[in-house]
C-alpha cells in the first residue's frame, strides 16, 4: 500500500491500538480494588514494512497480545510458605484448646484437683472419726473424677471437631479442583480462539492459592494454557480431569486420606489438612510423651493423662482396699471403673457407689478409733516418686507440672513456626502484589500516553484526509 492511503492505513493501525490499550487500562483501574485481579498490560508490534519505489517505510502496528503480568517464582513462593502457614496456625488452634482444658479453670485445674485430692486425705488422717472430714474425702475423689472425664471429654470433642473439619476440608478440595478443571477447560478454548482468558487465569490462580492453604500444591504449565496440578506431589488435575480425594474416621481416631480413583494413600507435606491428620495419627512411643512433637498429639496427650490417673487409681485402690472402715470392714476399693468390662482408665472412673455412705471408708489400719494412718498413706502418695518422666521416677505434682511444660513448649513452638510463617507470607504477598496489582499512578500515566497516542493519530488521518481532498478538487 502506498501514498497516502497507506499513510491513512498506518495511521489508522496506531488508532485501533491506542484504543485497545485505553480500553485495558480502563479495565485495570475499574478492577483496582478487586481482589486477585491481575494488571493487563498491552503489548504492541510493528508491522511488516512497506516499499515504495527504493523506499521502505514501517506498515504501522498492531496488538500482540495482552500480557498478564504476574511473577510464577513469587507464586510457586507464596504458596509454598502458604501451606505451611496453614499447617501451623492449624496446629497452634489445636494446641490453644489442649492448653486451655488442661487448665480450664485455676479452681479446677489438674493440679489443683490433685493437691486438693490429697489434702482431703491429710485432713482425714487427723480427725478419722469425724463425718465432714470423712465426706470432704469422697467429694474431692468426686471431683478428681470429674476432672479426668472432663480431660477425656475435651479431647473426644476435639477429636470430634478436628474430624469434621478434615470432612469439610476434602469436600472444599474436591470442590476447588473440579472448579480449576473447568477453568482450564474454558482457557483451553479461549487460547485455541485467540481470545484473551486472562480474567479466567485470576479466577484459576486465586482458585490455586486457596488450594496451598490445605497442601503443598505445584503446578506445570502448557502451551495450550491449561496446567497440571500436584497435590501433595501426586497428580491432581491433568488433561484427563481431576482426581477426587475420600477419607475414613479410623476407631482410634485417626484419618485414613486415599485416592478415590486408585484407593491410594494421600501423601503430603505441610497444609492444613496435613496438620489435622498428624494431629490424630496414634501414638506408638514411650508414655509419658513429653518428648514428643506435634505428630499424634492428641493421641499422645490422652496416653499421658491415662497414665496419670491409672497410677492415681492404683495406688489409692491397693491402700484403700486393704484398710478398715468404722464398721471394720474392708475389702472395697475407692475407685472403680464405671464400666466394668473395660480397664479402668481416663474416662473410665468413677468413686466406688459404696462410699456415699462415709462409715465404708477406710482410713484404718488397726480398726482403732482415732486412727488415720491409712489416710495418712494415701496422703503422703502426693510427695512420694510413684510415676515416671522416661528418665526418672517423679511424684504426681511433679508430673502435673511436666504435662503443662509439655503442652506449652509445643503449642509456644507452634506459634511462632505460625507467627514466622505469617510474616514470610505477608511479605510474599507484598512482594507479589507490586507485581500483579493495579498502580493507580502508572495507569493514569498510561491514560494520558495512549490518549496523546490516539489524538497524534487522529490528527495524522486528518492531515490526509485533508492532502487527498486538495488532490482530488484539482484533478
């Protein structure tokens, strides 16, 4: 093309392309402040050049493409430490409910229970024969009970809580990854099209970010737009769909996570649904657990406190039942199991029915009136080393403070892996968005650059526009 057609031609190019960028630009600031929305950006290219009589000349412009502009390192980052901020503020949740039950009230606290427990028995020893002090025995063996089931109830409906949350957070995983697949179905057409996906793209990226939360996810990109999905480093979204992931509550209170396809084992890293499975592995080790992390801490935990009360109740028992009571009898134990077809244990105590009536309990050795050297014995159980750390031989106080160490090491070691995690991820964040996000100032300097753009154009058509018409008046 040649003359001042081909001027009109090139120029007209510049037109068309100047308005394509004001019309992205205009996208990038109405979307400003939507969240996961990701800056276009326009990019422009000459076209083939023109010759004329020796004379080569540019052919005008024309639209590339409109690049999305984001940073796939900063997101392969962001969502790598995204994961593991999930795993750990899942795991300090946990921990925080453990910590608070232990000492749900200062009144009611394991520790006190027990101090409390114990002083009932000193206080009997000193005055044997005597009504209150006697009741005063059978009331704080009652609330040594209802500590212990308080203990078990807690982790049951921790357990519980944790179970439904695994539940829902497989339902929330399947449900992000049949929406991924389908966004890539809908790039796939629209990058075979030539059509701009790049607002399905922020929908898949936000869709992937929400998916590290749960797991360490990694993903492949293709030429034809679409991606593959790893979760956990097996496959979750190829060309051939995506994967459904089921699970199963075991007996123990464990979590069985498999493939619906293959019925293989889900293997991950880090992630919230990581946490919460480590969190009801069972535990296999040495009890006491406090060299134990966070992987079968409930488990762990229910161990540990089990062995507490087993202890409690064995020794009271073999003193107890072998003393005499105001009738002089003897015989009968001060603990018992509420069911009797299962070990006495954690939530399986009770005091013996028989002791409502205060003349069965036995703070005798001789059957003498006055004598309280039974009680005495069961009273001095609380300084005597009767329970092991794995190291030593400790008394019941000194376990009491051990558990608690225990339970606030962890959950202070978790918190701040959470509380480190959420500052890298925050900085990521921040990192990623100066790339991705919409600049107010850069796009109104866009405006200005693309509409003198339009303007020059408009003014070289017009020029022309002009030279034709003096052209064609004098032929």
């Amino acid at each position: 093309m040649s003359g001042s057609f081909g001027g009109i031609y090139i120029s007209s190019s510049g037109l068309y392309s100047s308005q394509a960028a004001l019309n992205v630009t205009s996208s990038n600031i109405s979307n400003a402040d939507v969240e996961g929305y990701t800056r276009q950006q326009v990019m422009q290219t000459d076209l083939s050049p023109n010759y004329t009589d020796q004379t080569l000349y540019g052919g005008g412009t024309s639209i590339s493409e409109i690049r999305h502009i984001r940073s796939a390192y900063l997101d392969a980052s962001y969502r790598e430490e995204n994961s593991s901020l999930g795993y750990w503020q899942t795991t300090s949740s946990a921990l925080t409910h453990i910590e608070n039950s232990l000492s749900y009230s200062e009144e009611n606290s394991l520790f006190n229970t027990s101090e409390e427990f114990f002083n009932a028995w000193e206080e009997a020893s000193k005055s044997p024969d005597d009504a209150s002090a006697r009741v005063n025995v059978t009331q704080q063996g009652a609330l040594m009970v209802e500590t212990f089931d308080q203990l078990s109830k807690d982790l049951i409906a921790l357990t519980d809580q944790i179970q439904t949350e695994i539940t829902n957070t497989v339902d929330t995983i399947n449900s992000i990854s049949a929406s991924i697949n389908d966004l890539n179905k809908a790039i796939k057409i629209a990058t075979s099209l030539g059509t701009n996906s790049t607002l399905l793209e922020d929908e898949r990226n936000q869709l992937l970010d929400e998916l590290s939360t749960y797991g360490d996810v990694n993903i492949l990109e293709k030429s034809d737009g679409s991606i593959d999905v790893y979760f956990g480093n097996q496959t979750l979204i190829n060309d051939s769909g995506n994967r459904t992931l089921s699970h199963t509550s075991l007996a123990d209170g464990s979590t069985s996570l498999v493939w619906e396809d293959n019925g293989y084992p889900l293997e991950l890293n880090t992630g919230t649904l990581k946490s919460l499975q480590d969190l009801t592995q069972t535990y296999t080790g040495p009890v006491p657990a406090f060299e134990s992390d966070t992987i079968g801490f409930l488990s762990a935990y229910e161990q540990t406190l089990d062995y507490y009360a087993t202890i409690l109740v064995d020794e009271v028992n073999a003193i107890h039942s072998s003393s005499i009571d105001l009738d002089g009898g003897t015989g009968n134990a001060f603990f018992i199991a509420v069911d009797s077809d299962e070990p006495i244990g954690l939530s399986n105590i009770q005091v013996n029915p028989l002791l409502d009536d205060h003349t069965n309990l036995a703070l005798s050795e001789s059957g003498l009136s006055g004598d309280g050297s039974a009680a005495s014995q069961i009273s001095n159980l609380k300084d005597t080393a009767l329970l092991s750390d794995g190291a030593s031989s400790i008394t019941f106080e000194q376990y009491c403070s051990q558990l608690t160490e225990w339970t606030g090491f962890t959950l202070q070691s978790a918190t701040t892996h959470s509380e480190t995690q959420n500052a890298v991820v925050y900085q990521l964040s921040n990192e990623r968005l100066s790339v991705m996000a919409v600049s107010l100032d850069e796009e109104m300097n866009n405006m200005i650059m693309y509409q003198q753009s339009y303007n020059a154009n408009a003014a070289v058509i017009d020029v022309l526009d002009q030279l034709l018409e003096q052209v064609i008046n004098q032929m």
